[in-house]
C-alpha cells in the first residue's frame, strides 16, 4: 500500500521554518533595543547641546566655553559635529569618560540664512541627535541657540523632538538674540516662519523651561535683531510650555554678534542651564538683568 504525501505538511514545514528565520533576529534586536533603553535610564550624562546661528561654524563659542569652564567647578568637555548638506557628520572633540555635562556644538556645512534652510538646519540637527542619542545614550539635555540657532531649535522641537520624548527629555532652552520675526520691527506683521511657529506651538514639550535672552545696545535692538522680534518669542512659548522667561543684558559685548562672550549671557548659562555649582570668587560688575517671566 502506498502512503500518499500530504502536501499541507510541506508548507506548514515552510511555514514553521519562515517563522524561525524571522523571530531570532527579532529576538536579538528587542534584547538589544532593552539594553540600551536600561543602558540609557541609568545614564548620568546631561549634556548641553549648543546650535550657533548663520554663517557661524562650531568654533563660534569657543570663548563663551573658556569663560564658562574658569568659572565652574568642573570643566566641561566638548565635542563639535558639523552636518554636511548630504547629512553626513564630522566629529572634532571628545567627550571625558568622567564628564557628566559636557558641552556639545553642532553645526552645518550650510549655514545661510532664510527659513527655507532653517527647516533644512533642523533636519541636519535632528540626523546629529539621533546619532548622539545612540553613541551616548543620555536621557536628558539642555539645549541652547545663539541667532538663527534658537530658531533651528524651536522648529525641531515642534517637528521632530516628539519621537524621542519618551526616552529623552529636554529639560531647559536658551535662546540668546534670537529673530523670531526675522528683521520685522511692528510685531502686527508677522512673517511666514512667526506664523508657523504659532501654529505648530501646541507640540512643544509642556515641562520644558524657556530662558529668552536679548541685547540691550539699544531700547530697540542688538544693532542686527529688533527687540520686538526677540519678543515674539513670547507668542510661541507662553501658557504652552512650564515657564518662560524673557531677560535682556546689558552693558560691554551686547550687540548681537558679541552676545555670546557677554559676561551677563555666560552667568545665565551658569545659573540657569548648567547643573554645576560655581566656584567661589567676586561677583561680577554689572550682571543686573532685566527679566519678564511667564509662567503656565
């Protein structure tokens, strides 16, 4: 007698086999996916990542790190990545092996102004953070933008920040000069990107601390960015995020592109992004700031 096949068997031999090839590299990649997600909630490391703004490279706040780094406890580390337009990433720097809150700059190969190359400037930042994210596996970081650096930020934030949140949290945004009107002095006249970030605000992390910082050379401007355009920040941040605070320092380096070496600017840094306590020492001479602050 003979037995006849049944051919179901072959395919569900198939089957069975498909299923082996398919579930143990899935099984690897959730057992490393977990891993760094333990890795990364046990990390200590917050470092603050630093965007400049048009036609500035990663060098821009070298001077602003040297004082920051005489007037702290610990030095801060730095590491510098520059974005290509093919979004491609050069590393200069390293971050210590004991360095909890090192300092990191990225910056881009275009660095032109305009807000079609802003909406470009957060793509390039957000291949830099996912890239940082990955290789160091910090849970949080503070974040700070001088000029158009503040406005590259702000449209991350509302575009792409949402798909890292629940593994990274911002905790603070400074933003120093920073146009959010662009050169447009009657806030009544808004442009495109104010628009955008008006509407695009309700994405924005509601336990985030906003610090907006201006110059003070004029009543009405830094000599590049008017004030009131600094101050349109106010209609993106308030009543969305935890808290808003708008200052305005004064005094020797206050015009725009001197903000970052301004010694006001650098306390701020100090007191309100850094987590290290200061050495102590002299106060500094004229360090009144004038500030405005929002809360939700």
């Amino acid at each position: 007698m003979q037995v006849r096949k049944n051919p179901n068997f072959k395919w569900l031999l198939m089957l069975v086999a498909l299923l082996v090839v398919i579930a143990i590299p899935s099984y690897y990649w959730m057992e490393k996916e977990n891993n760094a997600h333990a890795e990364r909630s046990r990390s200590l490391l917050s470092p603050v990542i630093m965007v400049p703004g048009s036609s500035a490279t990663t060098e821009r706040f070298n001077e602003l790190i040297d004082q920051l780094n005489k007037t702290t406890m610990n030095e801060h580390s730095v590491l510098k990545v520059t974005v290509s337009r093919e979004a491609k990433l050069s590393y200069s720097g390293s971050i210590n092996k004991n360095d909890q809150e090192p300092i990191i700059i990225i910056g881009f190969a275009n660095n032109k102004d305009g807000y079609g190359n802003i909406k470009k400037q957060a793509f390039w930042l957000d291949v830099a953070f996912t890239s940082l994210m990955q290789n160091y596996k910090f849970n949080n970081f503070k974040a700070f933008g001088h000029s158009n650096g503040g406005l590259i930020w702000t449209y991350w934030l509302e575009h792409y920040y949402a798909q890292y949140s629940d593994d990274v949290r911002i905790k603070r945004l400074m933003t120093l000069g920073t146009p959010y009107n662009f050169t447009e002095n009657n806030i009544n006249n808004r442009t495109q990107m104010l628009a955008d970030f008006i509407k695009n605000r309700t994405a924005l992390p509601e336990n985030l601390k906003v610090y907006s910082l201006s110059g003070g050379k004029s009543y009405e401007s830094d000599g590049i960015v008017p004030e009131t355009s600094v101050a349109a920040g106010k209609f993106i941040f308030q009543k969305q995020v935890k808290s808003y605070t708008a200052m305005t320092v004064t005094g020797e380096k206050a015009d725009h592109s001197d903000l970052p070496q301004n010694k006001q600017v650098i306390q701020a840094i100090r007191e309100y992004l850094l987590k290290k306590p200061d050495r102590p020492g002299r106060p500094e001479k004229n360090l009144k700031l004038r500030r405005k602050r929002s809360n939700r």
